[in-house]
C-alpha cells in the first residue's frame, strides 16, 4: 500500500485557518481536487461528525465520504478518516 503526504503552508493566523477548515462548504476552496461537499448543514466540530466530499476525475463524480475520527480543538487538532474515490481508505 502507497501513501500521500500532503503539506500545506497557509499565510494567516492559525484561528483563521482553524475556523475556515471547520466549514465543510468551504472545503473546495482550498482543497484543489475537490469540487463540492454534500451531506452536512453546518460546522464539522465534533468527533463522529460525517459528510462527503465530491471530486471530479475524467468527467465523473466520485463521492469519498469523511468521519471526523478526532477532535481536540484546544489543541487545534482535527483527524479524519473516510474512503477514497478509487476504494483506498485515509
């Protein structure tokens, strides 16, 4: 099994990024390969929140759900695990 590592460098104040990465509808915005998210209504803020995240790869859509696995916000802390497009798991 392969792994991705991706690392990003953000150049604003941690809060801002901390509160933008809470916004699921925001996800497309900084996440290059994602075009929209479906299947929540608000802030993903607590362990066992879920919602979906739709990529688009030679003109399909492809659906990779998400579940929040971790959450510690006073450690800015937020993991998520879910399945990819293609059937691998992160």
């Amino acid at each position: 099994m392969g792994f991705i590592k991706l690392d990003f460098l953000v150049s604003a104040p941690v809060e801002h990024v901390w509160n933008l990465g809470l916004q699921a509808e925001r996800i497309p915005e900084w996440q290059f390969d994602v075009i929209a998210v479906k299947g929540t209504d608000g802030p993903i803020n607590q362990k066992g929140a879920k919602y979906i995240l739709v990529y688009k790869k030679v003109g399909m859509l492809l659906d990779s759900p998400v579940e929040i696995s971790r959450y510690e916000p006073e450690n800015l802390t937020i993991e998520t695990t879910g399945q990819t497009p293609l059937g691998g798991v992160f």
